[in-house]
C-alpha cells in the first residue's frame, strides 16, 4: 500500500529546554548595548543573532510561507543551535563582534566544551544549568502575534528611543537608499514591486513611498514601523503584554543600575555580583544631550505631511514611551 503523502503534516519538534528572550527594537535604537548589558544578569547567554527568524516574519507575513511550516523550521534552528552552543560548535571567534564568545562572561568555558563528547547525554547532562538565549532582533513586536502562533515559549525586551536619533542614525546609515538599491549587504527581505525593490517594512504604505527623497523614506518608514507596533501591542492580551519589557535607550544609559535590576526581575534571575566591567564596555551611566541640529536637519528636509506625522509621533515618545511604560 502506497503512502498517501496529501496526508502528510509538517512534525514540530519540541525546543530543547533553553530559555529564550529577544533583545528587540527598530534597527540603530542602541540594542547592541542593551546586549552587552545583559551580561550583567546570571543565566544570560552573551549575545547572538537569530538571522532566521529575522527572515521568516516577512515571508509569513506576506502569506508566502505557512506558520506551520516557519514553525517547524524555527524550531529545527533553534534546537540545532541549543545543542550546537552546549558543545562549542560554530563558535565566533572575532574580537570586534557583538556574537563573539569574547563577549561572554567567561569565554574559556567554551573552550572546554570544544572537547564535549557529542551525543543525547550532551543534553542529559546538563538539564539542570540554566541557559537564558539572548536573541537581537528587529522590529519583532510589529509581528508579535506571528511569533505567539508559533507556540514559542519567549520573553521580549522591547528598547525605545528618541524618534530624531533613531531618524537621523538611519539616515548616516544610508537606510533612506540602500534597500532601493538592493544593497546586498543590507541583509533584509526585499519584495519586488513593477521595476523597484522595497524592503518588507513598507508593507502597508502606499505609492507614494517611492517619490520620497532618501530622508523622507527614513521619516516614513520609522513612523510606519512605529504605528505597527503600538496597534500590535493594543491588540495583545494582559497575559501576552507581559511577556513584554520596554526600555527607553535614554533611562537604560542615564540610569543602568535600575534598569538592570528590573529586567533582572524581568527574567526570572539576578545580577552579577562584579558587573561594571560590561557598564563600562556599553559606556554607561552617561548623559543624554538633544540635538537641535538633528532636529533642524529633519524637519527642514520633508514635506508637511511627513513633518504632522513626526511631530506626532515624537509628541507620543514623550508622553508614554509609545506603549504607555
């Protein structure tokens, strides 16, 4: 008897008993240092990226891959990299990188795993240590109901800033043209529109976008991922929002010990006892000074449309941190 294969349905594994928390955010709100800060609290893996993940929202989004399927495949990642990282497999070994084991709070552990015998008792033995993944991602929250019918068990630390730095950093990182231009390494799902390409984040804007001038495509874009999230977050149930911890960039460097202390809470652990070292590494405490000229730049730049939204959105940073926290 043949195997009916219409019959067949995608297997999701079970992840291996890791935990996780996305370290979340618009691209150049400043999560690099938030990883490194969470160095600073007992059980937290140094950081990592989950390029995958990272992939597979837009596709789901854009109905070009079922969450059953992205579902199966995250988890098979996931569960590849838990074991790979309990072993010392795949290892980065470049100073200057965020991933690199250099930026875990004790590299040389993992080069005694580098000798670990492969095999079930890899898990077996090590059930009872604790391992807090700590993903970098972007603009996850914007898809978090996505990420919730993966039936993934996760944490998520969501960091604000000031909508003029984060404008302005987009616009010197050249994010106004580059995703125009299919900038290869940008790194991000593109869709194609007629003869243009166009990143997945302006998915809901309309044709206008493409008229818009590389500072505009900035405004439009940041504003647009910002609107996403807040209705995001609105349609979240009181047991998914605490799933949820926001931060703004200006009180994480202003104000790092509390900061700490309250995601430590956060997760279910606590801080290191020596944890200046990783203060010092993500330059806090520090002060916070506006820039007028970034400010002047901007509005001076876009159209009047464009400028309501802003000063709309920048009025809503300043009230309740978007989210109301």
């Amino acid at each position: 008897m043949k195997i009916d294969h219409n019959r067949f349905k995608i297997h999701e594994y079970e992840v291996i008993g890791d935990e996780l928390v996305f370290v979340d955010g618009l691209t150049r709100v400043g999560k690099s240092a938030l990883n490194q800060l969470l160095n600073t609290v007992e059980n937290v893996s140094h950081p990592q990226f989950i390029e995958l993940l990272e992939q597979l929202i837009p596709l789901i989004s854009q109905s070009e891959i079922s969450i059953q399927a992205a579902s199966s495949l995250l988890r098979l990642h996931l569960n590849e990299r838990f074991y790979n990282f309990r072993i010392g497999r795949n290892l980065n070994f470049r100073f200057s990188d965020l991933t690199s084991i250099w930026n875990a709070k004790d590299p040389q552990e993992f080069f005694q795993r580098l000798s670990s015998s492969d095999g079930d008792k890899v898990l077996n033995s090590e059930r009872n240590q604790r391992i807090i993944h700590q993903f970098q991602t972007h603009d996850a929250l914007t898809h978090f109901s996505k990420l919730k019918d993966m039936n993934l068990e996760f944490k998520m630390i969501e960091l604000v800033r000031n909508p003029i730095d984060t404008i302005y950093s987009w616009y010197l990182r050249g994010w106004g043209e580059r995703f125009d231009n299919a900038d290869k390494r940008s790194f991000t799902m593109l869709f194609e529109f007629r003869d243009k390409v166009v990143p997945h984040y302006a998915h809901g804007m309309d044709e206008n976008y493409f008229k818009l001038t590389p500072i505009e495509k900035c405004v439009a874009l940041h504003n647009h991922l910002i609107r996403k999230s807040i209705d995001e977050f609105k349609s979240l149930s009181n047991i998914d929002s605490k799933r949820i911890k926001f931060i703004t960039f200006e009180k994480m460097v202003t104000e790092p010990d509390v900061i700490m202390k309250d995601v430590a809470d956060f997760l279910g652990s606590n801080l290191i006892e020596n944890y200046s070292y990783y203060f010092s590494k993500a330059r806090v405490p520090r002060n916070i000074y506006l820039n007028g000229e970034k400010r002047k730049f901007i509005c001076s730049n876009i159209n009047s449309n464009l400028l309501d939204e802003l000063i709309d959105i920048e009025n809503q940073y300043a009230s309740n941190n978007y989210y109301g926290y």
